[in-house]
C-alpha cells in the first residue's frame, strides 16, 4: 500500500464499468480466500473478503445453507458483494447483502484495520457497505446464511400483457421470497413492458419427488456451453431481438415447476464468454431505479424510448426494490429496470436520454453496472454523497484509495 500512490480493490472484477480499476494500483484480493469459521447452529460464516460466492454455494448448498442475498452471478467476491451492497430477486422483502453483514475488518489509509458493525465504527459500516471499495480494503467479514431444505426452487410463472400488469402482479407477490421479471424492451403501444414474472420459494424436501426425498441437495450436473467466437455487430439487431423477445414471451408457460437454484439464480453463468454475443465492439449494461411513486411514467417513458430505438437486448430485467441502507448503496423503493446495450455511436446517445428520464423521475443508475454517465447525474441521484465524501475526506485525506470511476463521477 506504501509503495502505490493510490490503489483500488479488485475482487472478481464482475463489476461492468471502471469501480475497480486505478491504473497506478489494482489489489487482487482473490487469493484472500479462507473460510475461517462456520457455526452450524446458526449459520454464522466468517471468510476472507476474496473468497468467491461460487466458493460458497458450492461448499454449502450440499449441508443445506445459502446466502441471504446473491446477485445475478455466483463469480463475485464477499468483498465486491459488500462494496457494491448488491442485491438480489429478494430485495423487497431481504434488502440488500450489507443488511446481513454483521461485521466486518477493514484496512483504513492510514494501514489502521478496524472492526466495523451496526455497533462498532458505524458510520464506517453504513458508508463502506455500497462505498465501491473507496473507503478502504474489505479484509475479512461475517455473516449468517440462511437454512434451507433443499437444492431445488419452486418457481411460479406469470405474464403480464404490459407494465401495468406486471407492476400490480409485483405488487400482489410480495409475500414470495423471490421475484423478478423478464421484460420485453422492444414491446411497443398497448404490450409495452410485457413481460414474465418469476417468483420463487426454496423448495421443501416434501415438494420433491418421493425418489428424490432421500438427497435433497443433489442437483442435476449440467457442464458449462461456450459461446465460441464474438458474433459479427449486425447479428444482434432489433429485428432478431425482437423475434427472440417475442418466442420468449410465447414460450413462457404460466404456471409452477421445480428448477435448480443453479437454473433460477444464475442462468448466465451456464454461459461461458456470453458477452460475446455482442460482438467484438462490445457491450453496456444500463440499470437504473426509479422512486415508487415515479415508476410506471418513467418506466413507460424509458421503454418507450428504448423501443423506438430498437436497442436493447434480450436480456432486460424488472425488479421491485425495499428500502435503501448504506450511504451510497444503490437500491430504493421502488422498480429497477437492467439491460444490456451493445456498444455503437447510437446506443451511447440513446444512453444520455436514459439518463434524462431517469434524471427527471428522481431516479439514480447503479454504480457497479456504470461505465460512462457524468457526475452531475450521480451526485443528484444519491442524496448521501455528500456525507459519503465528507467521511472519505477525513478517513483519506490523500486519497488513497481511489478508482477510475471515483475520479470519473468525483465521488
Ligand atoms: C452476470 C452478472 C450478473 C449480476 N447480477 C447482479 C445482481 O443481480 N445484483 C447486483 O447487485 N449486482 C449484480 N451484478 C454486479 C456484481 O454483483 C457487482 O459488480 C459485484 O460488486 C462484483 O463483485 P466482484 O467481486 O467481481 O467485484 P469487482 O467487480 O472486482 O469490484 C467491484 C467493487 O467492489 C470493490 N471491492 C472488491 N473487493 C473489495 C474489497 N475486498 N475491499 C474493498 N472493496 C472491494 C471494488 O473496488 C469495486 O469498487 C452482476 C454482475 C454480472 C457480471
């Protein structure tokens, strides 16, 4: 750390953007990767702050406990998970991964490591957890998963015929633990904002097939497909993800089935090099969350104007959020809306309209997905930047720790 001028974190750098890279220093964290204690009254894990997700599922799952929050992709690192306060299909009713972190050490600027909690340095606590590796190095953290019966998911399918719909079934499924919804970007008029509503429980070992009962936590072993060269720019056009969204959408058969929590919580990861599906330019993901009570206008005016641009990729996802803890941490009540863009001219100017809409609506974009918006619609979206910078201010006087993104949006 002496050596370095300033230097960030990096954990398994699943982050989209630039939150952690600092060309005059990037610290691997993965190597700090030892479980160190494991209570199985309570299910109280503590492990090094590299240690993946995959790690943990993988050890686990089979003695029935799963994390309380996991996103979209088992290959983070506890550190990036708590940095970035990720969230999960369960946020309305869990919040986020920081609601369930009950300490953890952090190595300050000045080489100080400090225990933090809801109790013990607090404000360090609220402003690290979301504070995207600024405040310090994440060394270690505990935490409790949760029990569970089985490996398996009971998954409900719903349609929506549009936004309207899905947001009232959102509103109705709030006592499932799980919900979130595949939205068709490129619906327009009457079906904007159709979608598939998935919602989920863990199953119980009396939902399983009785010749299943006996090992619950055995799941089907599918090995990992590769997408195996970057598909040339015109493939993914708005005529072929309109013909995808729209055999998605067909195909989608309401009703209940059991899945794999592999095939519920982490379908990407069963595709390796899936980027490459947008070519060698590229591609941006775009997520956003808009206050509850702004929802349905700026969510029809966002899809109305990605609908017209005809960008957007298949894989656009609608979420509802709870509340919102750390200082910085990105989710608020209300709907949050993800999606990939492939990298041209267009979508890049389309990306500043997004930002106007979401501007206008109150909303804010989430800094582990950003690679590009100013600093103006970042430091309007959260209202705890302030303090959030006064605190780095003392705790970093030289600011040592620092990324292209903090630089970039001046947090
Ligand atoms: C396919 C996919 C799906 C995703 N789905 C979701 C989702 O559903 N919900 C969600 O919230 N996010 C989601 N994400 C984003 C991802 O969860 C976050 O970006 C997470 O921070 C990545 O963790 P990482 O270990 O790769 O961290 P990195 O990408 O390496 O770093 C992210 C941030 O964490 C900081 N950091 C990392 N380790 C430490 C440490 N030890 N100490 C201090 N700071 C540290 C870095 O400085 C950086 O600011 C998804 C990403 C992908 C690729």
């Amino acid at each position: 750390m002496e050596a370095s001028k300033s230097l960030i974190a990096r954990g398994n750098g699943r982050a989209y953007g630039d939150a952690a890279l600092n060309p005059r220093g990037t610290l691997l964290m993965g190597r700090n990767d030892r479980f160190l204690s494991f209570d199985p009254q309570s299910g109280r894990l503590t492990c090094e702050a590299g240690t993946l997700l995959a790690d943990i599922v993988a050890a686990f799952v089979p003695l029935g406990w799963f994390p309380p929050v996991t996103p979209g992709t088992k290959f983070v690192t506890i550190g990036g998970m708590i940095a970035a306060d990720v969230h999960g299909k369960n946020h309305h009713g869990a919040g986020s991964f920081g609601d369930h972190v009950e300490s953890f050490d952090l190595c300050t600027a000045d080489g100080a490591v400090l225990r933090c909690s809801a109790t013990e340095n607090p404000a360090l606590f609220h402003a690290t957890r979301g504070g995207m590796g600024l405040t310090g190095l994440i060394l270690r953290a505990t935490f409790r998963l949760n029990s569970i019966e089985t490996g398996m998911i009971r998954q409900e399918t719903r349609r929506a015929a549009n936004l309207d719909e899905v947001m009232a079934q959102f509103e109705e499924s709030q006592a499932w633990t799980y919900s979130v919804a595949w939205i068709d970007c490129l619906a327009s008029g009457a079906s904007i904002g159709r979608s598939l509503l998935y919602l989920g429980e863990h199953a119980l070992v009396a939902e399983l097939p009785v010749d299943r009962r006996t090992a619950p936590f055995d799941i089907p072993r599918k090995s990992a497909k590769r997408v195996p060269l970057d598909f040339p720019g015109w493939a993914l056009n708005r005529f072929s993800i309109r013909a995808f969204n729209e055999l998605y959408y067909r195909r989608g058969r309401p009703g209940t089935e059991l899945v794999d929590y592999e095939t519920y919580f982490y379908p990407l990861d069963a595709l390796l090099e899936w980027n490459r599906i947008y070519g060698a330019s590229g591609f941006m993901q775009y997520q956003c969350v808009l206050p509850k009570t702004a929802s349905r206008a700026g969510m029809q005016a966002l899809l109305r104007k990605i609908a017209s641009a005809g960008a957007g990729s298949f894989l656009a996802v609608l979420k509802l959020f709870g509340r919102q803890e750390g200082l910085l941490s990105f989710p608020m009540e209300g709907y949050t809306l993800a999606l990939d863009f492939r990298v041209t001219s267009e979508t890049l100017s389309l990306l500043v309209e997004l930002d106007a809409i979401v501007h206008d609506h109150g909303g804010r974009l989430y800094l582990a997905k950003d690679a590009r918006t100013g600093s103006k619609m970042i430091r309007d979206g959260y209202p705890g930047l302030a303090s959030f910078r006064a605190l780095r201010h003392i705790l970093d006087p030289q600011v040592k720790f620092s990324s292209l993104q903090s630089q970039r949006l001046d947090l």
